[in-house]
C-alpha cells in the first residue's frame, strides 16, 4: 500500500472517531455463563488423556489415577490441605489408603464435572469416600439416596452406617423409622442378627410404636430363639425392659405362664407375679395403683395421644377419644349428659354431669384408657350439687369450681378431688360467684376467667394457688364472656370464643403472667362457645363447640409464630359442649 493510500485511511479512521461520540453512563459487566463449563470441559478432557497432569494418586489395589494439583485443590478441602501445607505439596505420586479405587474414581470425575452418579451398589463405598475427601454435596447427597432406601428390611442397617460416618440427620431419621416401624422390622434378619444389648437398647425406648405390648413380648422371644443355645440366659435381662403390667390379663394366663423360656428364672417369675399383681390392683383399686416405668404405656400408645373426647351428635353420652383415629369408649354405666371431661394421672378420663334435680345427685364416672378393654370405673359423689361449674386438673387432683346451685344461685364454692385419697374435699372459694366460666392452669396455678352471676356477663379473672390455698385477683379481660374455652401454649393462657349476650364470639384474648397484660390475639373464623381445646407441635387447636344454630364439626388451628389460624372439618361425627 502506497503512502498515499495509507494516509487517506488513517484519515478515515481518525474522522470515524471525531462522529462516534458515546453518551455517558455507568460501566457495565458481562459474564459469560458458559466460560467455567467450557473451561472445566477442557480441563476433564486434559485429565483424560494425562496431560499437564502433575499428581497421580494411587489407592490400595494398585490403581492409579491422575490430576491436575490446582483443579483438586479448587474442590476439595482435603486436597487443599495436602498440597498446600505438607510434605506432600512438591510431590508428583501419592498414595492414599483404605480408600476404594471406584469411590475415588466417581468423585474424581465429580471434581471436573459436577455430576456423580449414585447407585445402591455403590453408596456404601461413596459417602465414606466424599467424607474423608470432604466433598460435602457428594456426602450430602448420598444421604439423600439412603434416605429414599429406607425400608423395614434396612433401617437398621442404615442407622448403623449414619452413626458409623456421623450423618446425623440421616441417623435420627432412621430411628425415626425404626420406632414407627418396630413390628414391621422385627421381622427381617437385621433384627434377629442384633446383638442383647442392641436389643435392650430398642425395647426400653418410651416412644417405639407397639399398640399391644404382648407384640413386643413376642418379638422378644422370637429373637431368643432364632438363636436359642447362645441367648437363652439373656432372657431375663431382656425380660426386664417388657412391660408384663400392660399385657392382658388373658394373655398372662395363656401365653406368659406358659412360656419354658421364663419358667426357669426366678426373675422371669416375679416380673410375671407384679403383672398378675396389678391387673388385680387396678380391677380393685385403679385410682391408688403407683405408676413405675413398667406400667406406663409407651408414648406410642399411651394417653399422651389421647387429646381430647367429645359425644356425638346422634347418640348421647357416647364418648369418643382420638388415638391417630377417633374410637369410642365403652358405653357408660349409667346414662347421664357428660358436662365436663378431664384427665387425671395420664390415663383416666373423668366424665361429670350436670347435677340430676329429680336423684339429686351429681354423675360421675371415670373411664380408665390405659387397659387394653378400657372400662368406666364409679366415682364418689360430689360435696355439692351444681352445674354449669368449672373443670381443671393440677397435680393429679380436680378442682370443681362455680356453677349454679338447686336454686339458680351462681356458686363460689370450689371442691377438690384427691386421687390420693380417693375424697372430694371442700377449698377456700373464689372471691365472685360465677357459672359457666372458663378455667386454664398455667405455672402450677388454676386461673378462672369470665362467666356469668346470674345478671351480667363478667371480664373478671382470679387465680387460686394450691399450695396457699388462696386466690388472688387478676388484671380483667379487655371484653367481658361466658362459655369460653382456654387454652395454654408457651406459658401463654389464651381464652377463646363464648358468648356475650346473644353473640357467640369470634374474639381471642391471651394472657402473659410475666406482664400481667392482656392482649387481643387473631379472630377465630368462627363464632363458638364451650369448644374443646388442645396443644399439639407448637399450635393451639380449638376443636368443636356449638354457636346458635348447633354443634360445630370443625377445627380451627392457631399459630402463634404468624398469629393467623387455619380452619378444617371434624374428621368424624361428633360434637362438643
């Protein structure tokens, strides 16, 4: 190119500089998204090939498997610390122990590509491969995978393997499982190969799910003879964590007693001595029976789910408790209206009515749940006739408090019935005369809120102290109700709906004892009165009740974290008053 053809392009360009003028804004970045892939593309296929490869690790068979330094180190922490910080940093070979040559291989190529593929024929080998490797996701998802592998057949197994490589939530769900599943698994050899103590270890836990401790006792002997010759004297070891009380009766004598395994322990003998023992206790006496660990229903079956019972709607007085389903007690031995329900020692239900003007008598009676044939047991009559009173449990006592006398006169009066001594005696009485009011315990304390005194609605609330025997007043309510429920979550009191006058309330008003203030929480959905209330997994579940046009067959949950409430039906039914 001549000079002067140059020269007329460099004027060109220089003139194309002079227009282009760019207005001014902020820089800009661009990323490429596919860099890093296209990159570690070029990196894997280096690798495959050994090229630039500058470390070759090899394992215990004998399997080699090359690298690039900087690409390990990008991934791994424990290829971090290897050559950067020891012996090791300027070497070209190492040799890394009890590690599988496959496991290694796989993260390998995780550590180029991003991807790992895990099977059940080779998990076992991976997750402790990523762990001493500390790759974090591998290991976090093989948990994953087991977790989907869970089975009666395995669960065992894989708790074993989560302790054994400190996968904590893969450990707790497996037990998890393994409690909810106990006689489902029982069944496989993982069971039957456990060792006495491992054994011990199940059966003594609270919460396994047996609904029938005879189930148990079989499983026991079961394992015993899957291995007879070299078990047989862990039997009454193994005999100590099962609860012969809750067996049946029945099955005592026709399956325990009967039983050569126990016949030849004297121990064995007096386990199934207490259990005859007791049956005969509670048939006698329920209410003065002491209550050990071995009489106690595990948690599964126990009244710990029992959370609450009710009547239908189109039989009454037939009560009804929930147990994972709604199932109804037996029929009552003498009919009345159940008024009030509560519990007293984890497994009686105590049914009160109101007072019968023409007997002049006051229903009551206990149904004992914690039988595998609950049945109904006569209570003493109360001190005074009333109705419309008050109902709470405190240390295995049940305060009567309030109500209408045979006249219509509002009560103040309180009784107090004592397991202890199986009698109803007379305490100090509540500064107001009050009926159909509500009652709640919080902190060892009976609080008694709203009502009625026979003119007007009240909003006045009075706490009693048993170990005073005094009451004390409280700050009021902001409204004033009758017919409301409460209830008690994170020491809060909460009372819930009832009426005022001829309106049947929505409102919710909650109580702080540290504050001594009240507060107006979230309306309810609906307007009830007289619903039952119950405190499960951090919610508060106001269940039933009536409002003006009949019984309500739904359930309102409240959450306190959103102060919000969620609303759904009755799963059967029933009513509540």
């Amino acid at each position: 190119m001549d000079d002067t053809v140059m020269e007329k392009s460099t004027c060109k360009s220089n003139d194309q500089k002079k227009v282009m003028t760019l207005k001014r804004c902020e820089q800009k970045t661009y990323k490429n998204s596919s860099h890093i892939v296209g990159a570690f593309k070029v990196l894997q296929s280096l690798q495959q090939d050994q090229v630039l490869c500058d470390i070759g690790i090899e394992t215990d068979d004998g399997t080699i498997i090359f690298g690039h330094k900087i690409v390990l180190i990008s991934i791994s922490t424990y290829f971090r610390k290897i050559f950067t910080g020891s012996n090791e940093r300027n070497k070209d070979h190492i040799n890394i122990k009890k590690l599988d040559s496959t496991a290694l291989q796989l993260l390998i190529n995780y550590i180029y590509t991003g991807e790992i593929i895990i099977t059940e024929g080779n998990v076992k080998v991976l997750l402790p491969a990523a762990n001493f490797l500390q790759l974090d996701y591998v290991k976090n998802v093989c948990v994953e995978f087991l977790k989907t592998q869970l089975d009666a057949s395995n669960c065992l197994g894989i708790k074993a393997f989560a302790d054994l490589h400190d996968c904590m939530e893969l450990s707790k769900m497996s037990q998890t499982y393994i409690k909810n599943k106990f006689l489902e698994m029982v069944n496989y050899d993982e069971f039957l190969s456990l060792s006495s103590v491992e054994v011990i270890k199940l059966i003594s836990c609270d919460d396994i799910f047996v609904q029938q401790e005879e189930k148990l006792f079989e499983c026991v002997i079961h394992w015993v003879k899957y291995d007879m010759d070299s078990r047989k004297d862990f039997v009454p070891e193994l005999m100590e964590h099962v609860r012969l009380p809750l067996v049946s009766n029945q099955y005592l004598l026709d399956n325990v007693l009967h039983e050569p395994l126990l016949k030849t322990s004297p121990k064995c003998k007096d386990y199934i001595i207490e259990a005859l023992q007791f049956h005969l206790l509670k048939y006698l006496e329920p209410l003065t029976v002491s209550q050990t660990i071995r009489r106690t229903p595990r948690q599964s079956i126990g009244f710990q789910k029992v959370i609450q019972a009710y009547w239908s709607l189109k039989e009454s007085s037939v009560i009804y408790w929930y147990d994972n389903i709604w199932q109804p007690a037996p029929k009552m031995s003498k009919h009345f209206d159940v008024r009030f329900l509560t519990v007293i020692k984890d497994q009686f239900v105590l049914a009160v009515g109101d007072v019968d003007m023409v007997l002049n008598r006051q229903p009551i009676e206990m149904l004992d749940v914690s039988l595998k044939s609950p049945r109904w047991i006569p209570m003493m009559d109360m001190l005074v006739n009333r109705r419309f009173f008050g109902v709470g449990s405190l240390d295995n006592c049940v305060y009567v408090i309030g109500g209408l006398n045979e006249a219509n006169c509002a009560l103040n009066s309180v009784e107090v019935f004592d397991v202890n001594t199986n009698k109803w005696k007379m305490v100090t009485s509540m500064s107001t005369k009050r009926y159909s009011h509500g009652v709640g315990v919080l902190n060892n304390l009976l609080y008694v809120v709203g009502g009625f005194d026979g003119l007007k609605s009240l909003n006045s609330v009075e706490c009693y102290d048993p170990s005073l025997d005094t009451w004390t007043p409280v700050a009021a309510m902001s409204k004033c109700c009758n017919s409301c429920s409460v209830g008690v979550l994170d020491g809060v009191l909460y009372v819930i709906g009832g009426r005022n006058n001829l309106r049947c309330l929505k409102r919710v008003e909650a109580y702080t004892p540290s504050s001594g203030v009240w507060t107006t929480i979230a309306d309810m959905y609906l307007g009830r009165m007289n619903s039952g209330v119950v405190v499960s997994n951090g919610l508060l579940h106001v269940i039933g009740g009536t409002d003006y046009t009949g019984n309500l067959n739904s359930i309102e949950i409240y959450n306190p974290k959103t102060n919000t409430w969620s609303l759904k039906p009755l799963s059967t039914d029933i009513g509540i008053w």
